[in-house]
C-alpha cells in the first residue's frame, strides 16, 4: 500500500487537502481525529495525561479541556514534552492499526507532526501543505479565537516552514484559491494512483 503523509504547520489547510483527497476515493486516516478518541474519558491516554498533569486539564463534564491544556503546553516545554510522551505513542499505535487494515488505492496519512517526530519511515512519500506563517496566524485567530500571541507560540513550537519544506517531496501552496488546489490535488490524485499500481 503506498502511504503518504500529509503535513503542514497549524491552519495551514491540511484537513482541506485531506478532505479533497477522500472526494478524490483515497483512504484518509487523520491523527487529529485519533488523537481526539484517544483522550476520550475512559480511555488510558486520558487517565495518564490526568495523573501526569493534574485534573484542572479536566472540563466539569470529565471531557479534556483541549484549550486549557493547549495554553499549557504552549507555555511550558517541560509540560509539553511530558504530554507527547504521552500521546504520540497512542497516537502512532492506533494510526499503524488503522492504516493495516484499510482498503483503497493509496493511504493519505495527515501527521501535523511528521517533520518534527521523525516519522518519515511510516510513510513512503511527504506532501506538505504550505501557507505563509502570517496568513497561518491570521487562520489560527479566526477558526480557533486564538490571540494573537497564543498563535505565534503554537507556531513557533513546531518546525519551521523552512524545515518542512525540506522535506518535502510533493507541495501545495494553499493561498485560499480552492478551483487551483482541486486541480493540484487531482493531478496528485493520478499520480500517486500510477505509483501505487508499481508497489
């Protein structure tokens, strides 16, 4: 199964290219959405972050207060270490099962944290998605209420445009102009078919 991962700073647009992707009938397995079910209440990630961190990451319904722990981590590398310890394991674990068992012609896997984590051999080839950081800034500000502090630091705690793009083998520049990222993405889209029938 050829596998590409799918990467890009925060707001840059990776679940717009993800999504375009599945209408194109490619296999999309999101870390976000497995690193939301794993911290589920009930579940062991959740229960380590709580005794690692304390219950104030905690909603009064028991849920992960997601805002609450993202100020933390943002402020504090030691913290921030901690809960990718904790997490990218889980994470990476439920991704591989997942990937195992799924069907398609190719696999689109979006891994924000491919470049920083050193995940490159899960994958057979990195897509990047890339945006300017002040219009990721600007993005950040407007999806998620963030300040505009609070979207630099989340910024500045991953890696660098720069470093994303080196490692790069394919790249969208994701302006906002959605008919030219269609087409990037079909052509993309018959490309990775063409190498998928040579594995």
């Amino acid at each position: 199964m050829l596998r590409i991962g799918l990467t890009g700073g925060i707001a840059s647009g990776k679940t717009t290219i993800a999504d375009l992707f599945t209408e194109f009938g490619a296999t999309v397995i999101d870390t976000d959405r497995i690193a939301r079910e794993i911290v589920m209440p009930g579940r062991p990630a959740l229960a380590a972050l709580t005794q690692a961190l304390g219950r104030g990451i905690l909603g009064t319904d028991g849920n992960l207060d997601r805002q609450r722990l993202r100020e933390r981590i943002f402020r504090d590398a030691v913290t921030r270490g901690r809960v990718e310890g904790i997490l990218h394991p889980a994470i990476i674990s439920e991704l591989i099962r997942q990937a195992d068992s799924a069907p398609g012609p190719y696999q689109v896997l979006v891994i924000p944290l491919l470049v920083e984590g050193a995940r490159r051999g899960l994958v057979d080839r990195v897509l990047v998605v890339d945006c300017p950081e002040q219009q990721q800034i600007e993005r950040q500000m407007s999806r998620d209420g963030e300040t505009r502090e609070n979207a630099a630091r989340a910024l500045a705690a991953q890696a660098t445009r720069a470093e994303r793009l080196a490692a790069a083998d394919d790249i969208i520049v994701n302006d906002g102009d959605r008919a030219r990222l269609v087409e990037i993405v079909a052509g993309l889209d018959r490309e990775y078919r063409r190498l998928a029938a040579k594995k």
